[in-house]
C-alpha cells in the first residue's frame, strides 16, 4: 500500500477530474478500515483540484467536497486553498444535480464550514435566488 501512496506525488499532475475524486475518496476510505493515511499523498493530489475543480462534473465535485469533509473529521490536512476550489464550484453544477448528489455536496460544504473552513455558501444563496433552481429528481 505505501508504495502506491508513494507514487501519488509523481502522478497528481497528471490526473484528471474523476481521478483525482477517486483518490480522494479511495484515501478516505482506506482510513475507515484503519488505514494509515499518507498525508503528502493527500497534499500532492489535493493541490491538483484547484486545476481541475472548473472541469469536475456533478459527481466529482461531490466526491471530492465528501472526501475532504471526511479526511478532515480524521485529523488530515487538506489545502484550503482547494477547498476554496472546489466549493466554489458547487453552485455551477446545481442546476444539474440529482438531488443525492445535491444533498452530499451542501452536506459537506455544511460540515467545512461548521469546522471553521472557508468555503462558498453564499454562492449557493446567490444561484438559488438568481435562478429559482429546479432540482432534476433521479431516474426511477
């Protein structure tokens, strides 16, 4: 395991959006199992999503806002600078969110800024007010 760990550092710059939420998201979960969490793994693939947060879609940008909340319930530090990123980018996907996925991403933006992280609720204030946002329901 810490050999693939020692390699995210080498290939963060080479991820793409759903690759660098895997990560994360993998990184969480293998913390859940007792997993000892290489913190300049999370570091080297979290200072990618500045880069990549404007091209992540629905479902990454809520895998990554989850697995950031996550990573930080459990001690780890994660940039703020992307969590910046990534909130900031929520409220451009909304419109077309299913609504669980809605629900994990105001979830973790809650949790962030419950920890004192800065994040773009506002944001979210802004788009509901401006568009009258209709959430899409999931396909039955």
């Amino acid at each position: 395991m810490r050999a693939v760990s020692m390699q995210a550092p080498r290939v963060a710059g080479k991820m793409n959006p759903r690759t660098l939420s895997s990560t994360l998201w993998a990184k969480t979960r293998l913390a859940d199992k007792g997993v000892e969490v290489d913190a300049s793994t999370v570091r080297a693939v979290s200072e990618q999503v500045p880069r990549l947060a404007g091209k992540m879609n629905p479902q990454n940008l809520s895998k990554t806002l989850w697995a950031i909340t996550q990573l930080a319930d459990k001690g780890v530090v994660v940039d703020t600078v992307a969590v910046r990123a990534v909130s900031m980018q929520a409220p451009r996907v909304a419109g077309k969110t299913h609504t669980k996925t809605l629900s994990s991403m105001l979830w973790a933006i809650a949790k962030l800024a419950e920890k004192g992280m800065e994040v773009d609720v506002a944001a979210f204030q802004r788009r509901w007010q401006k568009d009258e946002l209709e959430i899409p329901n999931p396909k039955p």
